[in-house]
C-alpha cells in the first residue's frame, strides 16, 4: 500500500478544483520528526489565489477533509499534518515483507536488456582503484535494475587491443622471459612496457618496430597473435582472482580486440554517410555542433582507435542485445569521450544512442594522495582486500570468539567493508580511503550493517516464540523503524533511476541506526502476547537489511 497516495487522495477531494493530484504529491513533505506527523502538506502556493494567510488556509484544509484513514489531521501553521493509523500501517507493512520475503521491494520500472559496460582494466597493467570501482558500482547497478524489472547483460570492456601491444610485442621479444611472465604476468609486462617508453626516447626506431608488430597483429600474424592471446589470458586470470574475491561475474569479456574485425564496417558507414574529414594525416568527424572536439577515428598510418572500437561496440551492444538503455560506468575523466561516441551515433542516424548513458563516479586517494597505476594497485587492491579481512578477524575474535565459520565470516566482512566504503559515497564524489575506518563496526560502515543484521537475527534465534505479522504490533517506539521499512520500494526505485547505489547505502545504515534506537529502548524478547508482532519487526529489518547489502554485493552474514 502506498502510504503518500492515501494523504494525496483526501488532500485531492478538497482541493480538486486548484491544484491537480499530482501537483499534490510534488508538495508533500516528510517532517524531521514524526512528533510532527508522517506527512506534511503546506499551504503557501494556495495564499496567492485563496487571498488568505496560509495559516488559515491550513486550519481550513484541516477541518474539511476526509480525516477518517488517519490517526489524526491537524493543522501546525502553514501546514497542515498528517498522523497514519500506526497500527494499521504497522501491520500492513510487516504482512508486506513477510509475504514476499527477499522479492519486498520488487516492481517494474521498465524491461528489456541493458548491457552495462564495467571494470574493464587494460590487459597487460594493474587494475585500478579506478576499475574496482567500475566493477563495485556497475555491479551493484545491474542489481538494483534487475530489482525493478531489467535484464542487465554485464561486459567486461578489457583494454586488450591498441598501439600498446605493439610496444608489448616488441619489448618482450627484446628483453623478455618466459618463466618471469609465467611466474608474474601483470608486474613483468608492465615493466618491459615501462622500459620500451625510456628506451624509446634514445631510440625512434623502436616506435617504427612496434607499428610494425601492432600491424601485425590487427592482420592476424600468427606469432603475434600468439604472444598477444597469452599476455591477456595471463592477464586476466589475475584479474579474476579480484573478480573471485568480490563475487563478480560477467556475462562477456569481449574487449576491444573483440571488434577488431568489426570496425570496417563502421569506417565504411560513416565514409557513405559522408561523415569522415580529413585533420593532419588522420580522419576524424567534425562535432563542432556538439561543442565538442573532432572524433578520432583512423591514424595516418590506418590503426584504428578506442574511439572506433567503442563505435563499434556501441553498434554491436544495438544489434546483439536490442537494448532498451546501455550504460558504461567509467570515470569522469573520460565524460567527453562518451560525449562524442553518442554525437557520432546521431551524427550516423542512429537515434538509440540517446538511451546510451555515460555513469561517471569520481577519484578515490588514500590518504589524500592521488593513487597511480604505474605503482601497481593489483598487488595495492588485493593488499587492501586482504587487510582488510586481517582486520575483520581480529574484530571478529574480540565480539564472538567461538563463532563457528570465522574465516568466512571475516572475509564477507572484510571484502563487504571495503565494497560498502565504494558505495556509500555518491558516484561523483571523490572520496579517500582509510582501511581503520573502512573496517570499524560501529559508525557508517559496512560491518556495521551486517552486525546489525546478525543481531537481528541472534534475538530470531533466542526467541522462544514464531515471528507473525498477523499479530497487531501496537509500539509507538517501533515507529520509525516501520516507516523506514516501508520507504524500502521507492528507495530502491529512486537508485534505479538515478543509477546510484549510494541511495541503497545510506538507507541501510538509517535503518540500521533505527533498529539499533528501537533494540536499545525495548525489551524485544519480553513473554507477552505482542512478542510474535516484535519479532515480525525483527525478522523485516532482517530481511530488508540483507536484500539491500545484496543489492550492493555485499553478503550479510547470519552470525557474526
Ligand atoms: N580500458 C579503459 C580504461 O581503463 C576503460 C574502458 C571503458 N569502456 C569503454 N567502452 N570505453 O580506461
């Protein structure tokens, strides 16, 4: 039931004739306190018209509507307050969630299939702070739309292709090993491609060589597909371990290298279509309408680009998936980029690229210091993972030192902590990261919400009666934890439309925070005859607290 449509409904019968049902809902309210009721609607924008001091006009509403689905309806100055039957809500709500379980929250916003392009780290180097928060975010994304009725399809972009894997080539055939890449894949390719760039300043010639294999290797050369096809597996099985670590899957790894035989195509539409210019050697489309730089498509020497490869693959997501919107989570710093592939497309007449969406979120530091990738963040990401879960354990010891299955539980605690950290802040925020408070279990973090879950579920346990939502819960100091449960749907509708797990987050912590208030001011587990409408409460907060870590991929232990 939907509680605010109640308050539009009588709020409509008296006003019918000024302001329109949904004008009505625009104005509503929710007061800092619930001493002041649960909604309030003020009065201001109907002083101009009625020709009457908005506190008259509130006392006039007041005493004309309908107040019979209420507690009770007064007036308080300009507005005029709106008290729900607590007792009926209460035991709607908790019906709600104990009837459909994990699915409360459910409903359809929309449907069909939205490929999310996310973490997609460059073969070859480590992944980034960067990517991991690629990977956290469009993961939590492709939960929350499957929530509200998509099917999100999740591709992982890898960098596997480009001028890079020239120099590669090149660098290890000059100064590689087999047995160091084998024994070390990530750190010893990035060093030889670190060692080309120095010795490339004394020695041109070497940028000639690497063009040379990169050629090579886009005409399908088979030794330098073979070195190229084992730096990426061996890349990737690095990254996997991080994606195992998280409990990321991906429905296609298909990179750049994927397009690779798909790009001509493009440069052949775009030449019908007369779009291609020439600008100093290379070919670009003019975007000069779009305020936004020309779009690189081919090199003087004819290699393609990430730009053609994104076009492409934007082409191939639209033929392949028929979807209904396509989104890329990448940082900010490439929001031109997206810019000018959806001006591209238009430019080409195709319309659907007004459903592509660019997600952008913003820089992590440590420290308040920028993190580089040339310091190799894989070791740094899967240090801090481990730190992190180190942390957990000891917490864990202190709390609960005959825990069953401490390990795993340290590890979804640990791993959740730093993933909860990713989401709390909202995406476009920089935000800086320091393990100690990630991993803490009291304040606004991760454990926190988990350790409030597992106490939730501790009192289930210890209770010598059943939870059941049919017995009337009648305790005014559940209130606000009720209402919180209750605001689960249209939180997770307000995530889904702004593409913002952080909007999950910080509900979780405030229902956490309220159950903690209820839990310390009422004996839940006393014998009397609304112990079975108590631990109702107690198993919706459980429920609605695990659904909504899930919905950030974040497990929710049972004990802890
Ligand atoms: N590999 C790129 C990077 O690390 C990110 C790719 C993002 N996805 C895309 N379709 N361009 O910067």
């Amino acid at each position: 039931m939907d509680f605010k449509n109640q308050v539009v409904d009588a709020l409509s019968a008296v006003l019918k004739d000024e302001l329109s049902a949904d004008q009505i809902k625009g104005l509503i309210e929710v007061p800092k306190t619930s001493e002041l009721g649960d909604f309030a609607f003020p009065t201001f924008m109907l002083a101009k018209t009625r020709h009457m001091a908005p506190i008259k006009i509130a006392a006039e509403i007041a005493d004309q509507l309908d107040s019979s689905n209420f507690s009770k309806v007064v007036a308080t100055g300009a507005y005029v307050n709106f008290f729900l039957a607590q007792t009926t809500f209460a035991q709607q709500v908790l019906a709600d969630i104990a009837q459909q379980g994990a699915d409360y929250g459910k409903q359809n916003l929309g449907s069909g299939n939205v490929p999310i392009d996310m973490s997609s780290p460059n073969i070859a180097k480590p992944m980034s702070m960067g990517h991991l928060r690629s990977t956290v975010i469009g993961n939590s994304i492709a939960k929350i739309l499957t929530k509200v009725g998509y099917s999100p399809i999740k591709i992982n972009h890898l960098g596997d292709w480009g001028t890079q894997f020239g120099k590669l080539i090149v660098a290890y055939k000059k100064w590689g090993s087999e047995e160091a890449v084998k024994a070390d894949p990530i750190t010893n390719l990035l060093h030889y491609y670190v060692r080309f760039h120095k010795e490339a300043e004394t020695q041109p010639e070497l940028d000639d060589e690497a063009r040379a294999w990169f050629k090579k290797l886009e005409d399908g050369d088979p030794e330098a597909h073979e070195l190229w096809s084992w730096f990426r597996g061996a890349s990737l099985k690095e990254f996997k371990r991080i994606y195992d670590i998280l409990g990321v899957k991906f429905d296609s790894f298909n990179g750049e290298a994927f397009y690779n035989d798909k790009m001509d195509k493009v440069i052949d539409e775009l030449n019908d279509k007369h779009l291609l210019k020439e600008s100093r050697g290379a070919e670009v489309v003019d975007l000069s309408k779009y305020d936004l730089n020309p779009a690189l498509i081919r090199k003087s020497d004819g290699a393609s680009l990430y730009m053609t490869r994104d076009l492409a693959a934007a082409i191939y997501r639209h033929d392949e998936y028929n979807f209904t919107q396509s989104l890329y989570v990448v940082g900010m710093e490439q929001t031109e980029h997206f810019k000018q592939l959806k001006a591209v497309l238009l430019e080409m007449g195709h319309d659907w690229a007004n459903d592509i969406h660019h997600i952008p979120f913003g820089l992590i530091t440590a420290n308040g210091k920028k993190l580089s990738t040339r310091k190799g963040n894989v070791i740094l990401l899967e240090k801090v993972l481990g730190e992190a879960v180190e942390l957990a354990k000891t917490q864990i010891a202190e709390k609960h030192p005959d825990l069953q299955n401490a390990d795993q539980v340290a590890e979804d605690v640990g791993v959740g902590a730093v993933v909860f950290h990713d989401l709390k802040s909202e995406r476009v925020d920089n935000f800086d990261f320091n393990l100690e408070d990630v991993v803490r279990f009291e304040g606004e973090t991760g454990p926190y919400v988990q350790y409030t879950n597992a106490r939730a579920n501790s009192i289930l346990t210890k209770a010598s009666a059943k939870a059941d939502a049919s017995v009337v819960l009648d305790d005014d100091s559940a209130w606000d934890v009720l209402k919180l449960l209750a605001d689960f749907p249209a939180t997770v509708a307000r995530a889904a439309r702004e593409y913002e797990p952080s909007v999950i987050a910080k509900y979780a912590l405030r229902l956490a925070k309220g159950f903690n208030q209820y839990y310390a001011h009422t004996k839940i587990l006393v014998e009397d005859a609304q112990l079975p409408a108590r631990l109702a409460l107690v198993q919706s907060v459980s429920t609605v607290l695990t659904e909504s870590l899930n919905l950030l991929g974040v497990r929710a232990p049972k004990e802890m």
